[in-house]
C-alpha cells in the first residue's frame, strides 16, 4: 500500500516507504512537493482538493497512472480520504495488479465459502436415500435365484458404495477436527516425496528447495500433508509423457514471504510453498474453476482433490494460487507465520 498525507494546497505532508520505492525518489524529495505532479494526469486529485473544505465526500476512488523515475509509469487505484483536520487528506494508492489480485482472492474465497454449504447440503441428501437403495439391493438380491440377474443386484450394490464413498469424501474436511500442533513444513514435504516416489519410483526426479531458516508453526499437520499429497500427486499424473522419458520434474520450493497481503489482510511473515511441475500445464477450459468441486481436468477423476487442498489451506488462514503454462505448473501455499 502506498500512502500519502497531503495538504489542501496540494502539499505533500507525509510519504511511506512504500510511495518512495514506487516512485523512486527519497521521502525528502516527495515531501513538500505538489502530489499532482505525481500523476501523469492529476483532474480527479485536483477535484478532490478542492471539494475538501466543503466535506463534498467521504471517500472518493477513481483509478491513475503513478509517475516513476526512469520506469514507465504504474497503474494504481486511489482511495482520497478527508481526516479529522480541515485542511488534510489521507490518499492511499493501491497497484491496479494487487487490487485485482484482492479482488479475485475474495471471489475465490467467497466461492469456497458457497461450495462449502452446497457440498454439505447435497452430499446429506445424497446419503439418506443411498442407504435406502442399497439395502433394497441386498433384500432383493436374496429373494432372487437367477444368478443373472443378482449381477444387476450386485451392480447396483457397487454403485452405492462407490457414491457412498464420494459422499464421504465430499464431508470429510468438514467431519475431522482441526487437530493443531507444531508443524514443520519440510517435514511435511518430506512426507509427501516418499509417497509418490514410492508411487512413482521411476522416470521422476523430485527436488528439494528449501529455506531451513522457515520457523514452525500451529496448524493440522495430517491436513497439510493431504494439502500438498493431493497438488502433488495431481502433478505426477498429469506428467505421464514425462514420466515415459524420464524428464519428469516436481519441485517443492519453500521461502519466507515478508510484508505480504492475502486474503485482505497484511501479514509480516508468510509461509510461501510453491509446488512446481514441468507437465503440461492447466488446460484452458478449466483455469478458473479447478478449485471447484467436481471439476478435473483428468478423465476419470473426481475433481475433489484441490477442493479439499484449498478448503484445508483456508482453514490455516492462507490461500492456494495456480499460475500455469505449458512446461512450467506453480501451485502456491501461502500460510501466516507467527
């Protein structure tokens, strides 16, 4: 966030840091400078500056280009707000990329809030009469003799179960307590390299790049392990042609993220988990909605996967992001730290 205190003469009173590295100039050089020379156009500023002494508005927002030095200048979004004083105003400039980023981690999280009531209201429904066609098939298969026609019964037995099944592990991240601990993230990620090594002994090389200074911290160690389990192993399926060639690679790369913003708020430090693959990337048709339930992008799957990675994610306060393109697949964990 970019901040300002400016004078109703158009003075600069006060710049943070952060305005300083955005326009690339020292807090002395901006302070007591007229902030409309900042803008490539500065109408809206000007308007703001002279409605102030008539309290014409409470908060104006409109969208500019921030000038820079030697760089091309930045689109922000700009948030004027009068203060207690007459003569002051607060303007808050938020880069156009961050506010869409906002903009579309609360749409996710809104999303998953409305996929969360939905998955548990259907699955309920699901399973009352499941129970009821499932004994029927039991009751019917005994009356029966021909053993042509109990493969029906046994069919339709089958199918129950493999519902049931989806059922339960469509309420499952909403029937386990949250069981918190200390948690170390690598040995999460340790965890989950032997398992798919073990499922894919051959033709994958998974590395390890990770930042030992990351601290531990509270969270559901089980639910994190099935967090990067699910991301990972829907990787290695996805690099079946590498895996046949032997070129096939899955990262995990840990790092710390300082003074960074998720899900609305500011954090100082953040756990940053990144699991990287070089398959062929998210298909197109389904970039924007593979966190939603029930869609996969695999024949054959259930799509479940990343719902219950975000939904686990979310429950430790962070959130999951996906940046795709052929060859190079960056799921991102992001996670406060203490």
């Amino acid at each position: 966030m970019l901040v300002a205190v400016v004078h109703s003469n158009g003075a600069v009173l006060f710049a943070n840091a952060g305005l300083e590295d955005a326009r690339g100039l020292s807090r002395r050089a901006i302070v007591g400078s007229a902030f409309a020379d900042s803008f490539t156009d500065a109408t809206a500023l000007n308007k703001a500056l002279q409605g102030l002494g008539g309290n014409e508005f409470a908060a104006l927002r409109y969208d500019a280009w921030l000038k820079r030095l030697n760089r091309d200048p930045l689109p922000v979004h700009v948030i004027v707000t009068p203060t207690e004083r007459a003569d002051e105003i607060i303007v808050e400039l938020l880069p156009l990329e961050l506010q869409a980023r906002q903009d579309r981690e609360e749409r996710l999280a809104e999303q998953a809030q409305a996929n969360k009531e939905l998955i548990r209201n259907l699955a309920h429904e699901i399973k009352n009469p499941l129970g009821g066609i499932r004994g029927a098939a039991q009751l019917l298969e005994m009356e029966i003799e021909s053993v042509e026609l109990t493969e029906y019964t046994q069919v339709i037995i089958h199918e129950a179960d493999r519902l049931q099944s989806l059922v339960d592990r469509l309420l499952a991240p909403h029937r386990r307590p949250h069981l918190v601990g200390d948690v170390n993230i690598h040995e999460v990620c340790e965890r989950v390299r032997l398992l798919i090594l073990a499922e894919f002994p051959k033709g994958l090389t998974v590395v390890r790049d990770f930042d030992t200074s990351i601290p531990e911290f509270r969270g559901d160690r089980e639910q994190l392990i099935q967090t990067v389990l699910n991301i990972a192993h829907n990787a290695c399926q996805a690099l079946t042609e590498q895996i046949a060639q032997a070129t096939a690679t899955l990262t995990f790369h840990t790092r710390i993220a300082r003074q960074t913003t998720f899900g609305k708020q500011r954090y100082r430090l953040a756990l940053e988990l990144h699991v990287i693959d070089n398959g062929p990337g998210v298909p197109d048709s389904i970039k924007d909605r593979i966190f939603y339930p029930l869609v996969s992008g695999r024949e054959g799957g259930s799509g479940l996967g990343l719902t219950l990675a975000q939904t686990f994610v979310q429950q430790h306060h962070g959130l999951i992001e996906c940046d795709s393109v052929p060859g190079h697949t960056d799921f991102k964990i992001l996670i406060p730290l203490p």
